[in-house]
C-alpha cells in the first residue's frame, strides 16, 4: 500500500499490475518502479525492447511518489565541485545531460498527456546575506561556463516571485520547474504498459543470479533476460551488497496546508533555500502550499516534526501563522 500522503490521496491514475506468478523471459529486466525504472521501461519499450519491471510494492512507491517534485538543472553537485570532479568537457556534458532530462519531462508530459500540474520556475533564495555572494558566483558560472540562462535576483525581486520579504536575494531558473511526482510516474508507467512494457507489483526480487543471461526470483516466479536495470534506489537492501554499502538513510518530510490564495508564491514556482539543511516549498495544482525540509541523516522520524515545519513556514509567511498543515 502506498504511504498515507497527499500524493497518494491526490493520485488520478488507478493502474493494475499483477503480481509475478511465473517464469518469463524478456529482454530487459528493470529492478523498482520509481521514476528511474519506469523511465527506463518507457525508453526501451518505445524502442521495442521486451521489457519487465518488478516493483517489491506499489507502483511508484518509492521516493518518486513521495518527491518534492522540483525539477533543477544540474546535479547534486554545484557546477564548480563539477569543474572540479570532471573537467571542463565531462562536466559540460554532465550539465547537458540535466538539460536533456528536463526537456524529456516536458515532451513526455505532452506525448502522452502526462496530468501532473507540471509548472515552469525554480529559484534558489539566500537565506541569509552571507548566502548571496555564493548563489551569485555559482549563477555566473552556469552562465559562463556551461552557457545557461539563469537569472540572479534581488531581494526586492526575489520578494515579488516568494511573495515574501525574508530572503536576501535568490538565482531564478525560468527552465526549471515541479510537478507532482506520483502522477507523473504513473503516467510514465501507463505510457510504457501502452507500449508493452509489463510491469509486476508485489514482486520483490529477493535474488539474482549472474551469467549469460539474468535470473531475478520473486516469491512466485521468476524474469530472464538479457539485461539488468537496477533502479530499487535506497530501499535495495542487501540485494547487491556493492551497491548496498556505499548507502546511508537520509530523512527529509513534506507537510501540506490547505489551499491559499495567490499572495503566497505568487510566481507558482518551486523554491528551495540556501541553507545547509534547507527548506523546499511550492504550490500543488490547487494551491496548497507544500512546505519540505526537516533533513537529516537518518532515518529516525522527528520530534515535533510539525511544530518545527510551522515554525519555518511562517518565520516566511507570517501571515499563515493560523493556517494549520
Ligand atoms: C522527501 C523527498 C524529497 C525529494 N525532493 C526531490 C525534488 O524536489 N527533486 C528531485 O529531483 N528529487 C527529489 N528527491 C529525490 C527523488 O525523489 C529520487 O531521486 C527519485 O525519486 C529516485 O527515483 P528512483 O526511481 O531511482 O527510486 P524510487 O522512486 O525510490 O523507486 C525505487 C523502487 O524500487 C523498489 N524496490 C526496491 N527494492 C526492490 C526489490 N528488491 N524488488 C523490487 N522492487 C524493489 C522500491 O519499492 C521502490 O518503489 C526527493 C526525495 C525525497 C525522499
């Protein structure tokens, strides 16, 4: 069963899959059914691959139905650790690479008429006054090293888009955007089951057996293939211990209001902040505002989770001071 969540209570696809009760062959075998697996099912069976996902729970169970569903260009790494990790070529490349995944949303979205309330603007506010120089230099070097049009605001300007004037000033990506992830994912998966793709729920692979071809067991059956994806993301396990300990448990929570008028975040953009240990809001597709943060390393569930999100959404918003999540 999926988490009791706004996503899931919010979901407007209802897709069956069975659960794996025997021994198929395929070409490509996908481990998870998140936005990685189901991507991937989609790509390869457009291309007419055979393809198999097995998903230990639900469709879309994972962090893709659980995201903050911000969509930002580039990767974990700012574009100056990339410089640094990869040189100049690979980490153009690698930034190219984000633009790529950010176009295929949008021409998915449209393709297959994906109802996800996909929204275009991503910023990243300065918390603090200190913050601002640095979101300026990483901002000039996307311009100038990886060729990137991205806007470096004020605080005056970074208080029209937020609709608040708590931030110092904020870098604006006009490309970037958020959707709610669930249903994007599951309409990922409705497109890749229309192209063939069959897709298993309560089929956990609890075992794989390497060779010339690929054997993935479940309780009830098993899936040959000739290909492995493995996209089981940090709910993998033990199932390949070289993967497996090079993970560690990261926490981070969503609370919702109800849904508020256009004076909160009136850009409809995704927002998060420049603090180590940020916060991420933006409106859903009927205005609630989903406030993110509480991130920590570990998997242990806060104290006063909610007393805590409040205290941080207000300190932004003061006028939500009665507004309950
Ligand atoms: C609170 C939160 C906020 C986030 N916000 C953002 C954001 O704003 N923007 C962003 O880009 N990213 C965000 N992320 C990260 C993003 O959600 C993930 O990177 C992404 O969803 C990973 O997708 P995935 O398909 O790799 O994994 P998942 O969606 O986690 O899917 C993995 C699936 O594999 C299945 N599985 C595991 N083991 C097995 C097995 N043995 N057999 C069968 N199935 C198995 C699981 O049940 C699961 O459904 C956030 C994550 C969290 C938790």
């Amino acid at each position: 069963m999926h988490t009791d969540s706004l996503y899931a209570s919010t979901r407007r696809y209802q897709l069956s899959a069975p659960q794996l009760q025997q021994d198929i062959h395929c070409d490509v075998a996908i481990i998870g059914s998140g936005m990685t697996g189901i991507s991937a099912a989609l790509e390869l069976a457009e291309c007419g691959y055979n393809v198999a996902v097995l998903e230990a729970e639900e469709l879309a169970w994972g962090a893709s139905g659980r995201s903050g569903g911000q969509i930002i260009a580039g990767a974990g790494e700012d574009g100056a650790s990339m410089l640094r990790l990869l040189g100049k070529d690979d980490a153009r490349a690698a930034f190219q690479l984000s633009l790529e995944a950010i176009e295929l949303i949008r021409e998915r979205v449209k393709k297959y008429s994906i109802d996800c309330d996909l929204k275009s603007g991503q910023m990243e506010v300065a918390a603090r006054p200190k913050h601002m120089p640095h979101l300026r230099d990483a901002a000039e070097l996307m311009q100038n090293e990886f060729g990137y049009d991205i806007q470096i605001l004020n605080a005056e300007q970074s208080a029209e888009k937020t609709g608040s004037d708590q931030y110092h000033g904020a870098v604006f990506d006009a490309n970037g955007g958020h959707l709610h992830p669930m249903n994007y994912t599951l309409g990922l998966a409705k497109a890749a089951q229309s192209h063939g793709a069959q897709l298993f729920e309560h089929s956990a692979v609890t075992h794989i057996e390497y060779g010339n071809k690929v054997k993935l067991s479940t309780a009830k059956g098993s899936v040959t293939s000739d290909f492995l994806v493995i996209a089981a993301n940090a709910y993998l396990g033990k199932l390949v211990p070289a993967i497996s300990r090079y993970m560690m448990p990261v926490g981070s929570y969503i609370c919702a209001t109800q849904p508020l008028d256009e004076s909160i975040l009136p850009a409809d953009c995704a927002v998060f902040d420049s603090r180590n240990l940020f916060s991420y809001f933006r409106k859903d597709g009927e205005g609630r505002l989903l406030w993110g943060g509480r991130t920590g390393l570990t998997d242990a569930y806060p104290k006063n989770l909610e007393a805590v999100m409040h205290k941080r959404m207000t300190a932004i918003y003061p006028q939500l001071a009665g507004v309950k999540f």
